[in-house]
C-alpha cells in the first residue's frame, strides 16, 4: 500500500507492520538461541537508538524460551557516535552511553542489533568500539531489515526480512519506544521515495 505522506511528492509504503515485526523478531531469537546452542556466555549489544529496543524485545523473547535467562542481564547498548568515519560530513547526534551487561563482553558471544543494514559503516563503527571494550569470544549481527547497496564486506547472521531498495528510497523503521506519529506509538517499517 502506497500512501502520499505529508510532505508533498513523499510516497510511503508500509512493508512491515506491527505483526510482521515481532513475527520477525521471534523467528531472530530462535535463530540466535539456534545458533549459539543455548542462552550460555550471550550478550545482545543494541546500536542506538533503534537498535536497543530491538535488542531488548530479542532479549525478552529468548528469556520466554529460556526461563533461566534474565532479559536484564544479557543486554546493553553500544553506542557508535565516535567511531563514525563520517562524522565530518554529516551532523551527528549527541552520544548516548554506552551500557554493558554486568557481566561484560570478554569471552562472550556477542550479537550486534541494529535496525537497518545499509552500506555497513555503521556495523564497522561498532566493530572498532566493541574492540576497545574487551575481547568476545565471537560476534554476529542481527538486523531487522536489511536493505542492500553494502559499501564494506558485512553480512548480517540474522535478518528479518531482506528488503531490496533502490539508493533513492529511505527505509524508515519506527519502534513504540521512540518513536510517536500522530501522537501515536507505532510499530512499523516503511519505504519512503520522492515521486
């Protein structure tokens, strides 16, 4: 379904809805539990700001299939702002903190969660900060969409849903945590594109 946005030539389409996401997301921390071989040493490192959300929705959806597992202690959030190598190019936003689970990175398994994975400079800026953090034993990504047009050698472990997208078109992900349309919480995934 495509619908004319606010803003005059804007046409936006919604890809994923509320449903599909956690549909998604479900499928995502079986696929990490699957893959880990269990809830041992896992650490889920959400990249601000969408990722965290996402990271603690995996988090709860892993402890309902773990009951041993506290969603608390097995999220953190990574923030990526400094090591940006495109920060003297594009505004960037005020850094947020960067919160480890009390049991730390080192010889863990580490899984980076993003929303969208687009050229992968951002997957490289929370490689390098991972790196002077501590040494994990392994790390895998998670994305909830993953959008093509990669400028660096990066693939996601786990994807929702693989979206392919022309370089014109914004892939716009809204989570109930952040983000308010109309007033509303929304769960969405949406294409943006000018006309």
């Amino acid at each position: 379904m495509t619908v004319p946005a606010p803003e005059s030539g804007l046409h936006k389409r919604v890809v994923l809805a509320e449903a599909d996401i956690d549909r998604a997301l479900t499928r995502i921390a079986h696929e990490i539990l699957e893959a880990n071989k269990g809830s041992r040493d896992l650490v889920l490192l959400g990249i601000p700001r969408r990722g965290f959300p996402l990271a603690q929705r995996l988090a709860q959806k892993i402890a309902a299939v773990d009951t041993t597992v506290d969603p608390d202690l097995i999220t953190g959030q990574l923030d990526v702002t400094m090591y940006r190598d495109d920060l003297r190019r594009n505004p960037t936003r005020s850094p947020l903190a960067t919160q480890l689970p009390p049991s730390g990175i080192d010889d863990k398994v580490v899984v980076l969660v993003d929303d969208v994975l687009y050229s992968g400079r951002t997957v490289r800026a929370a490689l390098d900060a991972l790196a002077d953090l501590g040494r994990p034993r392994a790390v895998r990504l998670a994305v909830l969409v993953d959008r093509g047009h990669r400028e660096l050698p990066i693939r996601a472990d786990h994807v929702g849903k693989n979206l392919p997208t022309s370089s014109r078109e914004r892939v716009r992900v809204h989570l109930a945590e952040i983000d308010l349309i109309g007033g509303s919480a929304v769960n969405e995934v949406v294409i943006e594109d000018r006309a």
